[in-house]
C-alpha cells in the first residue's frame, strides 16, 4: 500500500518549497492593507518552517525526519537557501533549525484580557525575505524541482513520497504549468508517487478554502488551474485531516486559497502511530 | 507536594476574556505548537495557572522556549518560582478533546495509586491562552531520570544495570496490571530511568487505559510506536495487557544487550528502537536480529525464557488483552481486580443512558460519512441520465406519443420515490418532520383535552366519595389501637384485651362488631368508639379536601399541562436540530445531483 511508510531518520522524508518571487507578488495581500502577498508567502514559509522543525523537535535535539529544499521563482529560476545553508539542494531539518537568517523581535498585537489591545514582543525565525521580481517562470520552477526531486528519490527510494508545496499567486509567463506539474507528479519512491500540493496566495479577500475536492467554488481560473495541477491525498491524510475537524472527502486535494497547509505537517505519523479513524 | 496539583484553578491574576470553553470547542481547531511557542514567550500573559505564570519557560540558544514535540500534544518546561520543574503539556490535536478532562482525571486517581512509576497529572480548562483564547492543557513534574536509550547507552558496559532494567520493568508491568491500567504506549521516549536502573517512571498519557475510562468507546487514539507493539495492534485492541508486548520486546532486549553489548551497534543506536524493530514482530524467522538473540540465549535461561515469550506473542494475530479482565457494564464493577474498584459513570454517580436516539444531524452526519448521499447522487446522475436518453429514443422513434408521455412519468415517478426519498439528507428531514408532525398532532389534542377539562362540568361530588372513603380506610389501619391510650379514659388492660381478640388497629377496631363481654356495654367501650369515630372523621375530612373535585381537576390540567410542555420542548429540540440541516427540497436535490455540491 501506497503512502505507509514509517518516517525514521534512516527513512527521512522531504519537503520542496516553490516560492513565487515574481513582481505580482508585489500586490497587496487581501484586506490586510499594509502586507503585500510577498510578505504573506515570506510570512508562510517561515511558518511552515517553524512548523516543520517543531514537529521534530525533542527539546534541544531536533531529529531529521525530514530534509527540506527551496527553489524560488521570480524573474528567474533560484535553487537554495540564502545564508548559510546556500548552494544546497536539500537540507536536514536539524540544520535548518540551526540556521536561519535571524530571530527577528515582531511586535504582536493581542487581547490584554481586559477589552483592551496590548503589543508583545515576540520571537519569530526568519529563513526567508519577502522578495518580488520580475516575471513568473513557474513552469521552468517546477522543472527544475523534478530534477531535484528526482536526485531525492534516488537517494532514498524507501522513504514515504516527499512533499512539494508550491506557493503562488498562480499567473506563471512562461506557458502551461500542467503538463510540468504531471510530469513532477509522475516521480515517487517505492512507497508512492510525490505529493505536490498548492498554496494559493490572492489579493481576493474570500475566506480561506483548505483541501477542497472540487473546484467548483473556487474564485477564479488560477485557482481552478492550481487546484487541479495538486495531488489527490492519500487515504491516510483524508482520515487524519477529518479526525483534525477539516472537511475532507475522499478526493480532496492538496491545495489551499489563502491558507497555509501546516495542518498536513502535523498530520504525519513519526514516532507513535494513530489509530486508525473510525 | 506543590500546593500546584491541589489548589483550585480559578485563582487567574486577571480578568477572564469572555470566551466561553463550550461544546463547540471541540470542533474548534487547536493552535499548533508554533503558536504555543509563540504563547509561551510571554508565560505572565498566557498561562492559566498562577504557578506557572510567574514561572520562566526553558529556552534553547536562539531565545525561543524549548519543545518537545509529539503527535498529540508539545510539552514545555516550566521552572515554577519555587523552582521545581513542570512539563506543560499544550494539546495540538483536537481529537476526542472534549472527552479529554475526563481521561486526565482517571489518570490523575492512578497517579495517585502508582507513585513513582506515574507523575502526578493536572488537567487545566485554561491551560494557555492563543490569541485570546484559552485552550487546556495538562501539567505534570518534569521526569527525573535519563529516557530510556540514554540510560542503556551509558550502560552498555553494566551489564548489572541492563538486567536490574529489565526486573523494574518487570515491576512496573505488573503494577500497573494490579491496578487494572495500562499505559499504551511503552517506548523509548515515554520511559525514564533513574536509581541505576531499579526506578521506572512513565511519562506521556495520551494512549492511557482506565477501566472507568476507557479511552473513548472503547477505542484507543493512538496504537503506540511500531517499534514496541504487535504488528497486529490497532483501535480496538485496548486494556490491561497491552503493555506486555512492550515489555517482552523490551526484556530480550535488554538481557540480549547485557550478554552482547555489540548488538547495540549492529542493530540499535538508531534512536528509533531499542533493538526490535516492526519488522522483526512481522517476520521474527527472517530476522538476523532474532538469531543472533537466539543463538545468545543458547547459553542464558532468562534470556531464552525472555525470547520464547517474545516470539509466542509474535505468532498471535493480535496483541494479547487480559480477557478476564472486562467490564460489565450493567453492574459497572471492574470484575476481576481486587483492589481498586472505580464506578462507571457520570462523575454525579450516574450511569450514562443510551436510551435516547441519536440527534437528526448527527443521524446524517453517520449516513454521509458512510457515502449513501454520494452514493445516491451518483445513482441518481446516471438514471437521469438513462431516463432522458431512453425518452429522446422514444421520442425519435415514435414522436412524442402516449407511450413517450408514459415513459416520461414513468421516469419522474422513480426519479422522486426511488431516488429524491431515498436521499440521506432528505430521509432525514422526512423523519425529523414526521416526528414534529406526529408532535404537532398530539400537542392539539393535549391541548383539546386541557380545555375540556378546564371548562367542562366539575363533576358530582359523589364520585370522590368511594376514593374518600377507602383513603381514609387505609390511614385508619395504619393508626395502631395503641394510640387509644391517648383519649381520655382508656385504660391499659383494655388495649391489651382488644388485641387479645385481634384487633390491632383503629380499622380493626371500627370493623368489629361487638366488643369482648368485659367491656360491652360499658362506658369505656363508649369511649373508644368516640375515639374511632374522631379518628375517622378527621381522617376523613383532610382526605376529602385533597380529593375534592376542583383539585381533581386542577391536577388533571397540570399533567396535562406537562405533557404538552415535553412535547414543546421535544418540538424546539427538533426545529433546531432541522436548522443545522440544509436544505432538502427538490431544487437543492437537483443542485446536489447537477453541480455536485452532495
């Protein structure tokens, strides 16, 4: 059976993130006026990052469950951390951990518990720069992460499938992105083919929309296109997103508008198993 | 012990934010562990607990508080004022959450029972507060002792410390046996180790079986790490017992480690098990590992013993539940265990009753989840589709005669019976609208009939006489003759002759006929049936006032009156059961079936 395979050190399994950089990304991001949808995907993968480390972490030890890798798209085609984990395909989680850009101090705005507003201090790891540029050769990123993919999987065959989140306002320039989406979701381990997931950034200010399994209701072309380049999940993520109160049906997909999927991060069994749903 | 675990919580240093920890909480997503990291940088402002706001939270070499990561729940450790140390357990998934407190509470009376081998547990309603929320969490003292690899890594060398190990472990299995718990997930990160091996503490209790509490409907949340369990292990496989496997496992382990340190080398040191691995569970006679464990054992009794025990439980098809060890549910009695015996129940002493149907929602909820609604949409789809091609070949080849007009209704009447009626949401809103119907008819007549009894006539009071009198009847016999020294005049001896002749009570006494020779006749004998009488009378006249006719009546219409008051309450129950449900009609049928929105 597809997808069961136990996630250990020696098995790790990986995430690739497809950033669009692209000068669209330079709009403003739904109602919140002030942030613009870069900063809303900086913001994202900065929390999938912390998400993805925290879901290893024992303490001071973090255990490499996972290896991640990151290739940006925005005028070009950019593979890689920036920092000191540069110039690296895919990188351990523990490393990851120990390196990012820096620990930035964000003021947070929060219910003082009294009616009023109160702004705190609050720590927060930063891997990514907000950054727009240029066009959107979505279909020359996904390209290349085959490639990278593909060295993974030959790395390690027996590991569960890895995982790639593009995150776009979905308008690639460089043509069709489908037939190179297929052929990234033709890749896989013995344990299943890759799982390639969509995140959805829009300037539409529409609610959220998490693993649906139709497009219908979906606000616009590039959504329905993003929704149907994503991977149908595997029944064991169906059971865990619904027993986790998401709406998942059979074919939901990984995709999501406006949302981030960290869900799924914490829906991979490591370590003690979940019983199986009811 | 810290005044923590005993004070009571509501203690909170501010004002509650009027958020209200309701039935809905648990349908509300938890915060994930970055945000409890994020929480937790500022303990003053986001902890419940007065203890632990004024605490300080571990922190790593970036500023950020420590974590430790489950599938569950991440733990934070806590430095109290007093500077003990807390593990604070922060829940990141809401499965059966709103049943946790429960669970908590079942293990915090274990605790109590298993010192040292179980930490003392708190379950806290506002444990951390995310974005103005507040969320439970569980507090508990931090484990001493090293976790389980640690302790046998640095003894690889002692095999003394490996052997003591394996006999706590021993230990612990079966006090946790006695007490008719079981923890459920023995692993290497849920053991700490301390005093050389002879002391065990197990941490982590999310798997944790009581027997009044059994986890859920008897159904486990988690079936534990691969490595440590039955390949066969799943959901139901839950009860005092399961923990054996675990400790077989760990057992030759432990004893192969203490004959073969280099097996540590060769097939443990990973951090992902102590030497077992899944599988080798499932195929223990391809396994080099079970070889080389083998052939040590050749020339060790323990470990052989260890070993034979271990591979029995591999060929069963499933992991090992004491059997006798069940509840009865009607008698709510642990049955075998002889030591602690814990009601099932409600935490009022009441037994929770399952004689009340399921809601309607929750009804078609159970029905979805089964795919009958997609099921029936699809069926549906493609009759519609069948019946609009076999109507436009009747129609291409006989125009648009009676028979294509037959087939048309033909097809409409098995569209809406066969398919619209047997639609789960409709089906549903049918049954929840026959039911309020059904409700609706039987209000009116209760209500017809309170009418009737308030305006009708009030009735003879000759009707009440026969319950008056036999009413009194029964007071009178409950009147011992005894109570006839009370009147004037009456005298022991007289007592003790009436009850000579039998007459025991004031009826008896009006019953008889004539009075025994000695006091026939005499003014004594006038007295006591003056007595009787009075006693009658008054008996008479205060039942009379009770069963008057205006107070019959009065009663009649209060009954009434409740019954139609259930029925109402029956009724809004249902109205809002049926608001939860959309739509049911026809066009959201056909919308369900064209645009796919089952």
């Amino acid at each position: 059976m597809a997808y069961t395979a136990e996630i250990n050190r020696a098995k790790p399994t990986a995430f690739f993130f497809l950033i669009d950089q692209s000068g669209s990304m330079d709009d403003p991001y739904g109602l919140d006026s002030g942030k613009r949808k870069c900063d809303a995907v900086a913001d994202a993968i900065n929390r999938l990052l912390s998400t993805l480390v925290l879901r290893c972490a024992k303490g001071e030890d973090v255990r490499d469950y996972f290896q991640v890798g990151v290739v940006g798209y925005g005028g070009a085609v950019r593979t890689g951390f920036s920092g000191p984990l540069s110039q690296r395909q895919f990188v351990p989680i523990s490393e990851v951990a120990d390196n990012p850009l820096r620990v930035e101090q964000r003021m947070r705005k929060e219910d003082d518990g009294a009616g009023g507003l109160v702004e705190r201090p609050v720590r927060f790891p930063v891997w990514f720069e907000p950054y727009a540029n240029g066009n959107t050769p979505m279909t020359a990123a996904i390209e290349e992460t085959r490639k990278i993919v593909q060295a993974w999987c030959e790395l390690y065959p027996l590991s569960y499938p890895p995982v790639v989140i593009n995150i776009s306002d979905g308008e690639p320039t460089d043509g069709n992105p489908v037939p190179a989406s297929e052929a990234l979701k033709q890749i896989g381990t013995n344990d299943g083919k890759i799982l390639f997931f969509n995140i959805h950034i829009s300037g539409s200010a529409k609610r959220p929309i998490e693993f649906p399994d139709s497009e219908v209701g979906l606000p616009d072309e590039f959504a329905q296109r993003l929704f149907n380049m994503s991977s149908v999940l595997p029944p064991r993520l169906v059971d865990e997103a619904r027993r986790e109160g998401y709406s998942a049906a059979p074919n939901s997909r990984g995709f999501a508008f406006n949302a981030d999927l960290r869900a799924l991060i914490q829906f991979l069994d490591i370590g003690t198993r979940t019983a199986e749903l009811r | 012990m810290p005044s923590f675990l005993t004070e009571p919580e509501a203690l909170l240093p501010y004002a509650e934010p009027g958020v209200d920890p309701g039935p809905d909480r648990q349908r509300r997503k938890l915060p994930d562990a970055v945000a409890y990291r994020e929480a937790l940088q500022h303990p003053e402002a986001h902890l419940g607990f007065p203890d632990l706001a004024r605490g300080s939270v571990a922190r790593g070499r970036d500023g950020l508080p420590l974590a430790y990561s489950g599938r569950f729940a991440v733990v934070f450790r806590v430095a109290a004022p007093d500077g003990s140390a807390w593990a604070l357990r922060c829940f990141t998934s809401p499965d059966r959450l709103s049943e946790r407190s429960l669970h908590w509470q079942g293990v915090a009376r274990y605790a109590d029972v298993l010192p040292t081998l179980l930490l003392p547990v708190r379950f806290l309603e506002r444990g951390v507060r995310v974005d103005g929320a507040w969320y439970p969490a569980v507090a508990m003292p931090w484990a001493s002792g090293e976790p389980l690899l640690v302790f046998v890594k640095r003894h690889l060398a002692v095999p003394g410390a490996l052997t003591a190990l394996a006999e706590s472990l021993g230990q612990a299995l079966a006090r946790l046996e006695a007490a008719g718990v079981a923890h459920g997930d023995w692993q290497h990160d849920n053991l700490f180790v301390s005093e050389n091996g002879r002391g065990v503490t197990l941490v982590d209790y999310d798997g944790f079986f009581t027997p009044d509490w059994a986890t859920g409907a008897g159904q486990a949340i988690e079936i534990g790490h691969p490595n440590y369990q039955h390949p066969g292990r799943n959901a139901e496989s839950i009860g005092v017992g399961i923990d054996r496997f675990a400790y077989r496992a760990m057992r030759a382990a432990l004893l192969a480690l203490a004959r073969d340190a280099s097996l540590w080398d060769r097939f443990g040191g990973d951090g992902e098990s102590l030497l077992f691995s899944r599988q080798d569970y499932a195929a223990p006679h391809d396994s080099r590992l079970f070889a080389e464990v083998r052939r040590l054992a050749e020339s060790d009794g323990g470990l052989a013993d260890a070993l034979a025990e271990l591979e029995t439980d591999c060929a069963l098809p499933a992991p090992t539940v004491l059997p006798a060890l069940t509840l009865r549910p009607e008698v709510g009695v642990w049955v075998r265990d002889r030591r602690v015996r814990v009601p099932v129940g409600n935490d009022d002493g009441t037994v929770p009753s399952c004689t009340r149907f399921r809601p309607y929602p929750e009804r078609l909820g159970a029905m979805e989840a089964a795919g009958a609604g997609r099921r029936n949409v699809t069926a549906a789809r493609a009759f519609l589709l069948a019946a609009a091609l076999s109507i436009w070949a009747s129609a291409a080849l006989t125009g648009w005669s009676f028979f294509t007009a037959v087939l048309a209704a033909a097809c409409a009447h098995w569209f809406l019976f066969g398919y619209y009626l047997n639609w789960p949401r409709k089906r549903v809103w049918d049954a929840l609208h026959q039911e309020l119907g059904k409700l609706t008819v039987e209000v009116a007549g209760l209500e017809e009939r309170k009418r009737a009894a308030f305006e009708g006539p009030v009735g003879p009071p000759t009707c009440c006489e026969a319950v008056v009198r036999e009413r009194t009847r029964e007071s009178l016999q409950r009147v011992s003759i005894s109570r006839a020294l009370a009147a004037p005049g009456i005298r022991r001896e007289t007592v003790r002759l009436l009850r000579s002749v039998g007459i025991e009570s004031a009826r008896d006494l009006s019953d008889a006929g004539p009075l025994p020779a000695p006091l026939r006749g005499g003014a004594e004998a006038a007295r006591l049936r003056l007595w009787c009488r009075e006693t009658e009378r008054s008996f008479a006249e205060r039942h009379a006032r009770n069963v008057s006719p205006e107070r019959r009546r009065a009663a009649r219409v209060r009954a009434l009156e409740q019954q139609i008051a259930r029925r109402r309450r029956r009724m809004r129950e249902l109205q809002a059961e049926g608001s939860t449900i959309r739509g049911a009609g026809l066009h959201a049928y056909l919308a369900a079936i064209l645009m796919g929105r089952a």
